[in-house]
C-alpha cells in the first residue's frame, strides 16, 4: 500500500467521527474507528489537518475506545486546546456583537463560527482559523473600524475592493492565541464573476442563536447548506472531513427546514454534493427521503481528493512520472467527479469525466490571467464552469 493509498484509507475510516453530534457510534462505526487507531502512524497529524481532533477525541470516550497511551494524551491535549481557543472566540465575538450592535450594524456569522454554536454537541468540538462576518457592504468599512476600536489589528481601505468578498482580516492577540476576523461584504469572490450575493436578501431568512449571551444571527439553513456546500468543493484545497461534518451536519439538523424542492428546482448540483459527502458521513433517514438517492458506500473511490493540476503544481507531478500525472489531472475518481461538478448519482459520470473535466484543466489559465490581471471572467467559461 502506497503513502496516498493509506491515506485514502485512514480517511476513510476516520469519517466514522466527522458526526457533530457526539453519542455512542453505532457498531460498524466503532470498528473503523477502532481500525483507524491500529493503522494510522500519525494519528494527532491527521486529525488536525483534517479539523476533527475534538471529534474524534470525544466519540472515542463516548463510545468506550481503547487508546494507547500516546494517542490518549495527544487527542486529550487537542480537545483542551481546541475547547479553550472556541471559549476565547465566544468572548470576543460577543464583544464584536456588541459593538456592532451599538454601531447599528447587521451581521451574519458564517460558517465555524456559527455551526459550532449551533449543530455541534458544543462549541469546542468546531475548530476554525477565523471567523467570518458577513455584513451589507456600505457597513463594511466602519465593520472594519469598529474591529480597531476593540482592539484589532486591522487595516481600513479607503473604500471597499469590488475584487475580493472580504476586507484584509484583523487579528487580536488574547491569552497567548490570535484570534482573527473576517469581514465579508459578499459570499462569492466578485472577480470570478458569480452574481454578488444581496445581504438584504439573506437577512430575513436568518437564524438566531446565543454566544455568551448574546444574540447572534446566521444564514437561514437554505442559504447555509448552499455556501457550505460552494466553500467545500473548492479546486484548489484539499478537501476536510470538518467540512463534511459541516454539511451532513446541517442537513441532518435542518431536514425539516430546508426547502429540498426548491434547492432541486434551481440548485440540483446541491443535493447531489450532499448526497457524496453522505457516502461518507451517514446522513439521516429523513434526509436520504429528500434527496431521493440513497448515498452508497460502493461507489467507487470514495474520500479520494483531486490529486492533479493545478493543485499540484507541475514539478511534483513530473516526479511522479507522465503517465500518472496526466492520470491525476484529467481522470481523476468518480466520487470526487461528481462531487465537484454535483452530478447525482442518478445521471451518468461519462459526459463530466471525458468532456467537462477535461475541458475546465485545459481552459484554466482563461480563469486564472483575468484574476493575475484584473479583467472579467469570460461570460462562455461562466456559463460551462460555474454553477
């Protein structure tokens, strides 16, 4: 078994904890998980790249698993990291609200920072880097001076960039940790030519729940699963379990909430991306009633990321030989085609792995030279390319 077949595998396995709600795994659950720990070399490495270390900690524990020594004391210090830093977060981000509040200004938090407050079994459990803040985007400036006031490192442009959706992020060292801060103004990178996500359109969906005491407001569960499921499915990173967790999360949480016949209507490629991350991640009856396709977990090569160009840069892959870098680029697995494009599992693979895919490798510099040099995206590359 070669070093990117065991990680496949060991990803695979480590799935069985990428669950928000932590309770006794089921059986078959509790074996991979068990076969995780007697495989895996590197276990804290894995899990922290992957963002599940609190995760998995706690189903250990919850479900009775043997640890070794070493790999107790390693999970055991990366929950107590994890919990303090999600303790440290929930306070300045109370203060945030505060301030924006008394500033009469609307925010959304997006993503971690709200998904840890909301489906998670506590916050601890819900790594992140940042914080992400959506705001309309006449606020985003004084947003951003607000941030300085409280503290923050944080740099004001003179007037908002029409090219990026967030303002340069603020950081605030407490207690020997940096806590930093995003502005948005949009969802979508304007320079890639998506349509600019109107603010007044997604607050009156909007969510609410508490942090520290105070009233916070997220996207509506619609409007969450959709831009978790655009963030996950990103060419150039490498995909997270965390981010899977995130999604097979909200969609088991909010079955009842979300409007499934809508999402296929007019975002089919949403239920088809939820459907993949569910072979790997179980995903509630209810939920599997709505898609109408029931995850499978024979599909082939399942938790297998895009390991091709440009991700990887050209150098590496020619060290892997032509053969196999041309493989990597262009045929990449079928779990991860459909993935990425959002084709279900009721429709053929064959159009998106010998047209579509092909297609988008050999047109990227066409999306990426605009970007390097400040031009519109093409409106036929946006078309094909974008959903």
């Amino acid at each position: 078994m070669n070093r990117r077949t065991g990680h496949i595998a060991n990803l695979r396995l480590l799935a069985a904890c990428a669950q928000p709600s932590v309770a006794p795994l089921a059986e078959e659950a509790r074996a991979r998980l068990h076969q995780f720990f007697q495989e895996c070399s590197d276990v804290g490495t894995l899990v922290e790249t992957h963002g599940v270390a609190p995760l998995l900690y706690s189903h250990a524990r919850q479900s009775s698993l043997a640890l070794s020594p070493s790999v107790k004391t390693t999970l055991q210090a990366l929950y107590l990291r994890h919990r303090r830093a999600s303790e440290i977060r929930s306070q300045v981000l109370a203060e945030i609200l505060r301030a924006f509040r008394a500033g009469g200004i609307d925010v959304l938090i997006l993503k971690g920072a709200a998904l840890a407050h909301t489906i998670y079994a506590a916050p601890g459990l819900r790594p992140m880097r940042d914080m992400d803040l959506l705001v309309r985007e006449t606020d985003a400036t004084r947003a951003q001076q607000l941030l300085a006031a409280s503290g923050f490192q944080a740099t004001t442009p003179n007037e908002v960039s029409d090219r990026h959706k967030h303002l340069p992020v603020a950081t605030r060292r407490i207690q020997d940790m940096t806590v930093s801060v995003e502005v948005h103004h949009d969802l979508n990178e304007p320079y890639m030519g998506r349509r600019k996500v109107n603010f007044d359109e997604l607050y009156p969906n909007r969510s609410a729940f508490d942090v520290g005491g105070e009233e916070a407001y997220t996207l509506g569960p619609d409007d969450t699963l959709v831009h978790l499921c655009q963030h996950g499915t990103y060419l150039l990173e490498p995909l997270k379990l965390i981010w899977c967790a995130d999604i097979v999360g909200v969609a088991n949480t909010y079955v009842e909430r979300i409007d499934w016949a809508q999402l296929k209507r007019n975002l089919p490629w949403v239920l088809a991306t939820v459907a993949m991350f569910g072979c790997l991640v179980p995903l509630s009856t209810r939920v599997k009633e709505r898609l109408g396709t029931t995850p499978t977990s024979t599909l082939h090569h399942i938790g297998d990321d895009f390991d091709g160009w440009p991700r990887v840069s050209w150098k590496r892959l020619r060290s892997r030989g032509w053969r196999r870098a041309v493989g990597d680029t262009f045929f990449p697995g079928e779990w991860w085609l459909r993935l990425y494009y959002g084709v279900s599992l009721a429709r053929s693979i064959h159009w998106t792995r010998w047209v579509h895919h092909p297609l988008l490798i050999l047109t990227w510099p066409a999306r990426v030279l605009p970007v390097m040099r400040e031009w519109a995206i093409p409106a036929w590359y946006r078309k094909i390319f974008w959903r």
